[in-house]
C-alpha cells in the first residue's frame, strides 16, 4: 500500500532531480535532502536574502522506508541534540561544553544514517543558539524543550538514503517572494528571540548539562522531557 505524503524543498533555484550524496555535511543531520510538509515553510526558508526562491514540491512514497521519528514520544530533546551537535558546528565557549558533546553521543546518540527518512526539529537562526546555550550550561533542559517550540518553526523530512532519492518525484514549483516570506522568517526568529528571553529570565528549577553529567542521567530518566508531536505550522503532528 503507497504511503504518499508531499513535500516541498525551498531553494534559490529550481532542482527537479535531487542527486543522493550532494549537499553540506555540516547541516543538522548530516548530508541529505532537506525537506518540510509545509509550502508556507519552504517559501520561509528559500527567502534567506531580498531575492526571490522557489518551493520545489515532490511526492515521496513512504512504504518500506526505514523512518527515524525524533519528535515522537520514543525519544527526548536529548537526542535531538545529541544528533546536532554530532554534525554542526558549535562554539566551545566553557569547560563543561567538551563534556557535554561527549557525554551526549556516547549516551543519547541515534544513527540518523542508519535510516532512510529522518524527521525533527530544524536547528536554524535562534533555535541554534538555543542548543548552543544548553550545551555550554546556561540553559536547563526544561527551558531547551520549551525553547525549540518558540516560533512555530515545525518539522523538517530528510532523505538520507538512494532508496528514498529513488522514490522522490518532482511535482511542480511555486514562487517564493521576498517581498512577503523574508520578512515572514525575519518575524519568526525575531518573535522566538524574544520568547527565549523571557525563558532565561525565569528561575531555572531543572537539570543542567553539568547535572545530567554528574548524575549519570540516561534516556529513560523521567526527568527528561519526552517529545510529544503537537500540530504547528510545518509539522504534520503524527508519527509515522
């Protein structure tokens, strides 16, 4: 039975054939092809500058795919970011930041590469300063999970593997103006900045990097929130 769900990929040009094994291996979960359930989304994230992108839209047929989930229930904020900072690039700004990358792999990594499809968070503008803050120890884990709701930023949908290029159709394209989506992208991560202040000026009542270090904590730990998939503006609120 086909599993179809349609996907769009904003971009400054039109790609009509993505080419498996292409792209930046420091993107959030490694090299792939980046993708969002939302046309809204892509525009938001073809429109990086004043010029104009496009929303190149595909069909994808799911059946038989191997899908990694990270937003569903069987996983916290913590493999997430044990994932992110497994592939990006972060700032060592304090001791504790060298322990905490590897305390988080060793402990709370998931092989993304192991599959076909991944789906979570995308860690871009502000919602990468929020890892940043939780891994150098000025944020909790509670405020980092609250944190990367802020701004409606959604789900991306990532193929990884040949079968899943395979299986990607091309459908069409739409226009991405600048005129209304770069300023839509500007509002949304200026909008999660301020939410995030207002975060860190509450009292912090929840475990730090250098809490979960010193105290063994593991993924099953019931202090560590569990992600619940919500509906928002680019996620599809299920888990597949």
């Amino acid at each position: 039975m086909s599993r179809m769900i349609d996907l769009y990929h904003g971009s400054t040009a039109i790609i009509r054939q993505p080419e498996h094994g292409f792209g930046r291996k420091y993107n959030d979960y490694g090299l792939g092809f980046y993708c969002t359930e939302s046309e809204a989304m892509a525009k938001e994230w073809a429109c990086s500058s004043l010029e104009d992108g496009f929303a190149n839209h595909y069909r994808l047929d799911l059946e038989d795919l191997r899908i990694l989930n990270l937003n569903c229930e069987d996983y916290t904020i913590l493999n997430w970011i044990a994932v992110l900072v497994s592939h990006r690039l972060f700032r060592v700004r304090t001791p504790i930041a060298g322990r905490a990358r590897r305390y988080l792999e060793e402990h709370f990594y998931v092989n993304v590469n192991a599959y076909d499809v991944v789906i979570g968070y995308r860690a871009d503008d502000a919602y990468y300063d929020f890892a940043d803050a939780f891994l150098n120890n000025a944020i909790t884990v509670e405020q980092l999970s609250r944190a990367m709701r802020l701004g409606k930023l959604g789900e991306q949908v990532v193929l990884k593997s040949r079968p899943a290029f395979d299986r990607l159709q091309f459908a069409d394209f739409s226009i991405a103006e600048s005129n209304i989506y770069y300023p839509k992208r500007k509002a949304r991560n200026y909008d999660a900045e301020l939410d995030y202040l207002t975060i860190q000026k509450e009292d912090a009542d929840g475990l730090f990097m250098i809490d979960i270090i010193r105290g063994e904590v593991k993924n099953d730990d019931a202090r560590i929130p569990r992600n619940i998939p919500e509906q928002s503006n680019g996620s599809s609120g299920r888990c597949l």
